[in-house]
C-alpha cells in the first residue's frame, strides 16, 4: 500500500505540480519584500501559463494517478488562493473582482471535500470550470503588471478586464451547472 502511494506520488507530472508549488512563496518574495511587482506578475503568469503541463505529462507518460488528480488541482488553488489576496493588497484589482473569484474557488473546494468525504470520489474538472480558471490564471497577473510603470501596463489592464469575465462567468456556469448538477443533484 505504502510503495503504491510512494509510486503514485513519484512521477514526473507530480514534480512539475511540486515546482509550480515552490513557486508560489517566490511569487509573494518578489512582491513584498523584493518589490518587484512586474517580475512577480510575469511569474504568476508563467504558472498559469504551464497549469496544462502537469497533465500533458501525465497522459504522454502514462502517469496518470490518483494523487495527482488531486495535487494538481489543489496546487491550482493554493496559487490562487494566495496569489490574488497578494495582488489585492497590492492595490492592483477591484476588491469585489478578487473576491467574486476567490468564492468560486471556495464553493469548488468545499464541494470538492464534501464529495471526497461522502464518496472517495474525486471531482473532474469540466471544460467550462478549466476555461474560466485559464482567464483567470491571465487576468490577475495582467491586473498586477497592469499597476506598475511598464509601457504596457494600459494594454494589461484592458486584457484583464477582457479576461476576468468570462473567466468568472465560465467558472459560475461551472459550479452550478457543472458540479452541483453532477455530484450534488445525483448523490440527492
């Protein structure tokens, strides 16, 4: 059992989860202490941008496991969970906006655990839940180089704004019509 856990846990798409993990403590590093808001919006970006790899891995490899299936999402979370109150604090998105996000991430989380609990069942991520977090994962480091003195920050806030509500119509369609519907209404 231990040596099963040990093998799902030690596979390459889990590595590149662990890493894009390590990355979140840098993030807030160069935010706050650094001071380096553009390079720390890059970055989150950069972690957005490399979300599919872990799972690219996983299918070309054939790696795919139960452990990653939860890590890679749970890694998805935490990043966002402390990457946009970081970029809230910084003053570089609407509060309402972050907080509107930051509610589906806890609605997902909390059905997440509830059907884990009841069932043993791990959630699957749906097509509409993946492309509102892809807008998402975009639109808060666009909101963050968007506050800074880059030439370009005018062109990062327009693209956050364009990104930011589909990404959280997407992500709301998802709860209720996604998971609610698939793992609430069924298990009634």
């Amino acid at each position: 059992m231990a040596s099963d856990l040990r093998g799902q846990i030690r596979t390459w798409p889990n590595a590149f989860t662990a890493l894009r993990l390590c990355a979140i403590p840098y993030f807030v590093y160069l935010l706050f202490t650094l001071d380096r808001p553009l390079v720390a919006a890059w970055l989150l970006g950069f972690l957005g941008a490399t979300d599919w790899v872990d799972g690219f891995l996983a299918r070309k490899l054939d790696q795919r496991s139960q452990f990653g299936a939860v890590f890679d999402p749970t890694v998805d979370r935490l990043m966002f969970a402390v990457a946009v109150p970081s970029i809230v604090i910084e003053g570089a998105v609407p509060w309402w906006l972050a907080g509107l996000a930051l509610l589906r991430e806890v609605l997902v989380a909390a059905l997440a655990a509830w059907v884990w609990l009841k069932s043993r069942e791990v959630v699957k991520v749906s097509k509409a839940g993946k492309t509102g977090a892809f807008f998402l994962m975009f639109a808060f480091p666009m909101f963050l180089g968007g506050s800074t003195e880059a030439f370009y920050a005018d062109q990062l806030v327009l693209g956050a704004w364009i990104l930011s509500v589909p990404g959280l119509l997407f992500g709301f369609y998802s709860v209720l019509f996604d998971y609610v519907k698939t793992y609430l209404v069924k298990s009634t």
